[in-house]
C-alpha cells in the first residue's frame, strides 16, 4: 500500500451521545465508527498522507494490522480514502434521455382573491383579471403525464394558481376525466391541490374527501401573525374567515391528513407559537414552515440575521419533536419529517428536486415550466402539451443542473441533499436557477447536522418511530420527489 488521503468532502463526522456517527456524503448513509474506524479516520484527519510506516507507528500499538486493513478496504470501497497520488474525480453527469413524469402541474387560474404581501407568483392578478386554464389544455396535459409515466403505476395531478378554488368547475372537469382514462391503463391517479381555504364550503369540503384530494392549507398562524401579510385584494385581513373555514374542513375531512404551509416573513416568525395554534388549537395534521428570502417585495424578506433565528427557533421545535418521537409521539412537524426521512432513507440526490423531471407545470396557454414557481416568470418554457416536451433542451438543463462543481458544491458535505438547492429561489435572489442559495449553505449544514444528532438519539430510544410514523407518510404523500440516482 502506498500513501493514502482523506477525501474530506466525502465523509462527515458527527458525534451524537457518546456515538461517533459518520456520514458517507455521496449517498448520506450513516454509519457508526468502532474503535479501530475512529482512529483510523483521525489520523488521516491530522496528516495529509498515511502511509505504511506512520500508520504502524501510530495505530500498531493499538490495533492489529488485519483489524486495520479491514478498515482501510471498507474507507477505500466507499471513497472516503483515495491514493495519495490519484487524479480528481470529476462529477458524472447522468445523460437525460427521456423524461418520466409522476406529476403534472395544473395552473388553473392566474387570479388569486388574496393579495399577500410576499407572494412569489409574477403572473398574479385580481379574480377579474385571472387568466383561467381550459379544458382542452387541462386534457392534453393529462395525455401527456400518461404517456410519460408509461412505466408508473401511480400519477398525481396538483392543482394550482392563484387560488385554485376560483376555477373548480375546471378541477371538477379535469376529475372526471382523467379517473377512468388512468383507469383504462391500469394506473391509479390522486390530486393534490393547495388553497388559501377561503373559499371552502361543505360541499367542496366533501367532494374533495370522496376523490381523496391531498389537501394542503396556506395560513400563517394566529390571527395577528396571519393578518399581517394574508389580506383580500382590499387589504382586510382573513384569519377569521380561514380559521373558521378550516374548522370545518378538519372536522369533515377524513380521507387524508392535511397539512398547512407556514411563511415565515420580517416579524412573522415565532415558530413556536405558530406550531402550537395550528396543530393544537386548529388541528392540522402537519405544520411545515418556508421562509421568505427572494420576494419580490424585499421589505418582507428574512434578512441573514432573522433567517438564522428562525432556524434556532425550528431547532427549538426540533427538539420537542424529538422528544416526542422517543415516547412515541408525533407532533407534526414537517420540516423534521423530511429532514429525518432523507437521513432515514440515505437520499442521494445529483438535482435538487423533481422539476423538470418527474414533474413539470402547465399554465394556461399549455406551455412546460419546470415547476408552479416559474409559471408567469421569464425562464424559459419545455415544450407544449400539445406539441409534447422538448427533451433536447429540457434534458440540458437537467445535466447542466447536476455539476455546480463552480459554485463550491462539489465539496459541500450535503451536496446529496441539498444539491444546490431550490431552481426557483436561485433564479428569483440571483437571477440563475443553477446558482446555490447561498443564504442557506451554513444553516442547511447545520440543520443536517441537527438533523443526524436527532436521528441517531431517536433511534436509540423508540427505532419503531420510523416505521410508525416516517413510512406511512411517504406511502400517502402527494407528489413523489424524483431524484437522479
């Protein structure tokens, strides 16, 4: 054996109770150092080269040289160790040939009868104003993620805009429709829609529960927070409608779980009290939480300093959830859902996301964005559903999008999860989807490290937790988060 090196970038350490849990960055499996393992992996921390004659001198006393080859193999076989004098690795880059849809976008109506103030949406406008999708393109759009998803069992149709409520004789059509045409193919279809729940009534309510809608409610917590931003086009202020509307809902609404999406925006973030109104005092059955970074109206923005309490404060909440996961409860977090199944599952992420690949959205006119977010921006567009997707240049993006090895990501040790980051909320804070969000590097590394202590400390003490709580909602969550394997 010649001199070996550590490959910083490819293994993460982490020390968690008195358990030495080391994280394989390229695939985010976790692993934990035995004695021989954590010598090994601080010697070549210390030096920059091991060689034959220092690792006798350091390690032999201590460990036999069969022990120590064996480890040696398991670091080489996983990359963590290279030959000192071997060339650099470059990034593969996966060549995208075709594009397997499991979902497709619907944005049913540009008009949006709320007008909040951090709205990302740049083709929003008053309901007199909405631009509403046709039949005929919602159709096509349906024959598309079919013939893309020719291989899938299972596709998901997410109904968007705007507020999509103001278009359901649309959502009605489109239901109608595309449940027996899956059917003729053997597939099964579920819908998914997000609403500011305004405009909810029992009706609706129950309608949505026979077709087994994954319902998600936009509502940013007690009524001042709520208030704040979540105004009518006239600038009243919703809490006591949508609270009372959501009441109704959760207390008719038995098919599936719903969730409410939280944005957090400048003097909107008490995490704490916004988690316990709505999982507590309204019911919901999962909180999750986004903060505002790359508005377009900057006042509403998180600055560095208010994005990082809000992550101290998602901690805060973190560690409830923890607690509760080891006596066997859940308190419906999201955020720690995600985060605890990506270190669950090992995700191995080369893109950030499904868009573009396993999910594309449609606006009005039937042209192919690479998610909601970018509907009404200008990005570029992938095709029309009528004409199809086009692959050639939908296919360099997504090969483009898997090397930011310019931007530092190479060498990020979340670089599986992360994988740069949201498209949309680089493309709106820096003007280029292929930029990483910078904002976020630090606190995400941090978040996973968090992350990795709360996984391991659960596991130590309730390991059916994840069984229990983690896999049923991945069974029955809405759309499936493709990733380049």
């Amino acid at each position: 054996m010649g001199a070996l090196t550590l490959i910083r970038h490819n293994a993460h350490r982490v020390d968690v109770d008195g358990h030495a849990m080391l994280m394989h960055v390229p695939t985010t499996s976790l692993f934990e150092l035995d004695g021989v393992a954590r010598d090994v992996y601080d010697l070549f921390r210390r030096a920059p080269a091991v060689d034959p004659d220092l690792m006798r001198a350091e390690l032999g006393p201590r460990h036999g040289p069969d022990t120590l080859s064996e480890c040696l193999q398991s670091f080489l076989a996983l990359d963590i160790l290279r030959d000192a004098e071997a060339a650099d690795i470059p990034r593969p880059v996966v060549k995208v040939e075709e594009i397997p849809l499991s979902t497709i976008i619907l944005n049913v109506n540009t008009g949006c009868n709320l007008a909040c103030t951090y709205c990302y949406k740049e083709d929003l406008t008053t309901p007199a104003k909405g631009q509403k999708m046709g039949f005929q393109t919602a159709k096509a759009s349906f024959e598309l993620l079919l013939k893309q998803a020719h291989a899938r069992d299972r596709v998901n149709v997410v109904f968007f805009g705007g507020e999509p409520l103001s278009n359901m004789a649309l959502i009605r059509e489109v239901v109608a429709y595309a449940l027996p045409r899956a059917a003729e193919l053997g597939k099964t279809v579920d819908f998914s829609l997000t609403t500011n729940a305004t405009l909810l009534t029992p009706e609706l309510v129950d309608w949505f529960d026979t077709h087994r809608f994954a319902l998600t409610v936009s509502m940013d917590g007690p009524k001042a927070l709520h208030d704040a931003n979540r105004k009518t086009v006239g600038g009243k202020g919703t809490y006591d409608l949508v609270a009372r509307n959501v009441r109704m809902l959760l207390a008719r609404y038995r098919s599936r779980p719903v969730g409410v999406r939280v944005t957090l925006t400048r003097g909107v973030t008490d995490v704490i009290g916004i988690h316990d109104h709505l999982k507590n005092e309204l019911g919901f059955h999962e909180v999750g939480f986004g903060p505002a970074t790359s508005g377009p109206i900057a006042v509403f923005n998180l600055d560095q300093e208010a994005l990082k309490r809000a992550f101290e404060d998602m901690k805060t909440l973190g560690r409830r959830y923890v607690e509760a996961a080891c006596r066997g409860e859940n308190i419906g977090f999201s955020n720690m859902h995600q985060l605890l199944t990506d270190i669950a599952q090992g995700t191995k992420k080369a893109v950030p996301c499904g868009a573009g690949l396993g999910m594309l959205a449609v606006d009005k006119e039937g042209e192919l964005h690479l998610c909601h977010r970018f509907v009404g921006s200008n990005q570029p567009t992938y095709g029309n559903v009528e004409t199809g997707i086009d692959i050639p240049k939908l296919a360099g993006f997504i090969e483009t999008a898997q090397d930011r090895s310019a931007f530092g990501c190479k060498t990020c040790r979340i670089r599986s999860i992360c994988a740069g980051g949201c498209y949309h909320e680089s493309y709106a804070r820096q003007g280029d989807p292929f930029a990483p969000v910078w904002h976020y590097c630090d606190l995400m590394r941090d978040w996973v490290d968090f992350g990795i202590e709360s996984y391991v400390r659960i596991m130590q003490a309730n390991p059916s937790f994840f069984r229990s709580q983690l896999e049923p909602r991945i069974t029955r969550s809405g759309p499936a988060r493709e990733v380049l394997q």
